[in-house]
C-alpha cells in the first residue's frame, strides 16, 4: 500500500498558555500545517468535535479540566475517537504517562521539547493516522463490494428458486391435469350408461311391481306348496325394498357423475386464459376431493367444516391454478388439526371458509382451530423447499406455490393471520380481471 498524505495536515493545538501556545503555532505553521489552537479543555472539545483536526497536542496541566479530563471525553465520542493525541507535559513520570496512555493518547512529548523531535512525532503519528484512515476506507469499499455481491447472489438464488418453483407448479399442474382428466373421461363413460339405464329399470321395477300386485288379486287361491314357495322367496319384503334399492343405487350413481364434474373443474388446466367462474364451485370441488381425510378416523374425530358463502357474481380468474391454492391451503388446515387432534384428542376440529365481494374484488378466507404457526416459522412459511412437515407430508413448496398463484398470476394477496387462542387464517385478495377479449 502506498501512503498519500493530505496537501495539509490539521493540528489542535490546546495549551492554557498563551505564550507556549504561540511559540507551538508559529512553529507549527513554519513547518507547513493548518494550525487550530484552544486556550482551555472545553473549547478544545467543541474545536475538535466541529472541525476533526489531523491531530491533537494537548497539554496535561491545565486549570478547571485537566488533559487527561480531555482526552476522555474526545476518546468517548465516535466522531473524534479516532483522533491521535499527542500529550505535551513537564511530568516526565512513568504513572503518568501510563494514565495517558490508558486514556487514549497515542505519544508523549516532553517540555521544554525540541522542534525536529516534534516533529518527527507529529509525522510519524500523522502518517500511522492517515495510513489507517486509508485502510478503513479501503475495507469500507471491500466491505460495500462484499455486500453488492452478496445481494446479487442472494438475488440471483431467489431467481433460481422462483424458477424452479415455476417449473414444477407448471409440470405438477400439467401432469395432474391430464391425469385427473383421463380418470374423469374413463369413468364418465360407464358412470352414464348406468344412470342412464338406471332410469328404465326404475320403469321396469314399477311396471313389474304394479303387474304382481294386479296379479295377486286375480289369481286362484295357491296351495300350500306354493306359499310356502313364496314365504321362502320373502316376496313382501322384496316388493318393498326393491324400489328402495333402485333409488339408491340412483343416488350413489348421481354422486359419482357429481364427482367425476368435480374433478373435471378442479383439473382445469386452461391458465393461459382468464375465465369467468364462481370460486364456491372451486372450493366446492376442492372439499369433494378431500372429503376422505375429512372423515373420522381411528386417531381423531371428524373434522367439520363451516361454509360461509357470499353470493359471488361470475369471477374472472385462472381457475386451475385457483383451485391448486384452495387444496394446498386446505389441505394444510387438515394437516394442522391432525396434529392439533394429537396434541389435545377431546378437542372439536372446524375448517370455517368465507367468502364475500369487496369494492375491489372477492376476499376467500380459510380458517382452522389447529395449533397456530410460532412466529419463527412465520417469517419463512412463504419461502420456497422450506416446511416443517416430514418427507412425507410436504414438500416446502405448497404455500410459495399458493404466493406465486395469487399474488403473480392474479395480482393479489395472500397473507397469514393468528388467531386467538389458536389457530390459523388465511386471507386472499383477488382483485378483478378482464378476461381475454373482454
């Protein structure tokens, strides 16, 4: 490194003398530096603290404050902290100087003292100052570097890992898609042909009851054989419960059709284009497809769930990807009751979802009265691969997926809210959208 020093150098010059004081400033400026005096310790604060002088040469013995006094209180403040302060005494004792030296100061020079010694000291002091200014600055410049490339790495791996969040959203959504859509086709097909028949054997079953009951009371009187014959067929119970058997095999046939519609809307893969849809439907969906891990089980109750719909006018969003955050956020509210039931098994386990319009779009909110996330998880619950679930239940994406969906592709919002005493809530903010060509 090569030492630059300054065109001219500053000296404080303190000294409650007025005739060493002269003599040290002519000197001073003889020599080339930018002489500063004080006659008196606070004056010599105040000068240093306004104008940061190169250097001090402070007299030890002065009335009211002493040098040491001085020193202190320069050596205390950050902005002349830095300062080196030469002493300038008669005390040529070593207690002395050690205070001094304890104090901050940086050199003792020695009255009465000789010029070329003096200023050998203030040049070399002057030179160790300013070298250590330099490398300060230095640092301050590497550190600044350290920092920018920091940021732009720090940058560069949230680019990397929103990408990458992209990518799989984008193939995972595309695989389920066609997936569920070919399930849906598969089973539509015979799912229709049977309710469609469904509908003349109700016909059939009507007619041929109606046939035996007129038969029954036109036909001859049986012998015994023979009603014993139809004691053993139960033939009562059978015109009874048939209908009951047709109808519900009619109901079970409707559920399924009403599935396979749920899969359909949920698997909508068409994100490239904004279309006008009621978001109950979408939840609606969502909770048929999660109705199993809805129900109770060996480990905990049944978990109920509380619909609080508004009347949504026809809603411009992308709705498959819309339906992707309404299974990530409810399947989580359902992760988080598992655990809650386990913590505390007597306790209810209640999803509540409300929606409602708003002056500048629709607000979805899911709630659960699970145990609530601790604030530490909080700050990173958003951030993606990160997930306190096991291997097995989670992958660390669902939530950033759920940010990327509502707050990239819809321009919304999507936040957390605690409740109390426990529990979660989470809010989305979907403002309106025009639709392509609309």
């Amino acid at each position: 490194m090569v030492f630059s020093p300054p065109e001219q150098s500053t000296i404080l010059a303190v000294d409650d003398n007025p005739a060493n004081l002269g003599l040290l400033s002519d000197f001073l400026y003889g020599a080339g530096f930018e002489v500063l005096t004080a006659r008196s310790g606070a004056i010599a604060i105040a000068r240093a603290q306004r104008t940061l002088p190169d250097l001090i040469l402070l007299d030890v013995m002065m009335p009211e404050m002493d040098g040491f006094e001085v020193c202190k209180q320069l050596k205390e403040d950050p902005t002349t902290a830095p300062i080196p302060v030469i002493f300038m005494t008669a005390l040529a004792d070593v207690s002395n100087k050690s205070k001094g030296f304890e104090l901050g100061a940086v050199d003792y020079i020695t009255k009465p003292f000789h010029q070329e010694e003096v200023l050998v000291r203030i040049q070399l002091h002057l030179r160790l100052y300013h070298l250590t200014r330099q490398v300060q600055s230095q640092n301050e410049v590497l550190e600044q570097r350290v920092q920018e490339r920091t940021q732009a790495l720090e940058s560069a791996l949230k680019t990397l890992r929103a990408t990458q969040v992209q990518l799989i959203q984008g193939e995972k959504m595309s695989s389920l898609g066609k997936l569920v859509s070919g399930i849906a086709h598969e089973i539509n097909n015979p799912v229709n042909f049977i309710y469609g028949n469904l509908i003349h054997i109700q016909e059939y079953v009507d007619h041929l009851l109606s046939g035996l009951s007129l038969y029954q009371t036109v036909a001859p009187p049986l012998t015994p054989s023979q009603v014993q014959q139809l004691e053993d067929l139960d033939l009562d119970f059978i015109q009874e419960d048939l209908p009951k058997l047709v109808q519900s095999m009619q109901v079970g046939a409707d559920r399924i059709r009403q599935i396979v519609l749920g899969l359909r809307n949920f698997a909508r893969t068409d994100e490239s284009q904004i279309k006008e849809v009621n978001l109950n439907d979408g939840l609606e969906s969502t909770l048929m497809l999660l109705q199993s891990r809805l129900k109770s089980s060996s480990k905990r109750p049944e978990i109920s769930v509380v619909k609080r719909y508004g009347e949504l006018l026809l809603f411009g969003v992308y709705p498959g990807p819309l339906n992707q955050v309404w299974m990530n956020l409810l399947g989580n509210a359902i992760d988080a009751l598992e655990d809650w039931s386990a913590m505390e098994p007597e306790a209810p386990l209640t999803i509540e979802i409300e929606t409602r319009m708003t002056a500048t779009g629709v607000e979805v909110s899911i709630m659960d009265n699970g145990p609530g996330i601790a604030p530490a998880v909080q700050a990173q619950m958003f951030d993606p691969f990160f997930t306190t679930k096991s291997v097995e239940r989670g992958t660390g994406l669902g939530l950033s997926i759920s940010q990327q969906i509502v707050a990239d592709l819809h321009r919304g919002t999507l936040a957390y809210e605690g409740v109390s005493p426990h529990g979660s809530r989470f809010v989305i903010h979907l403002p309106r959208l025009e639709a392509a060509g609309g």
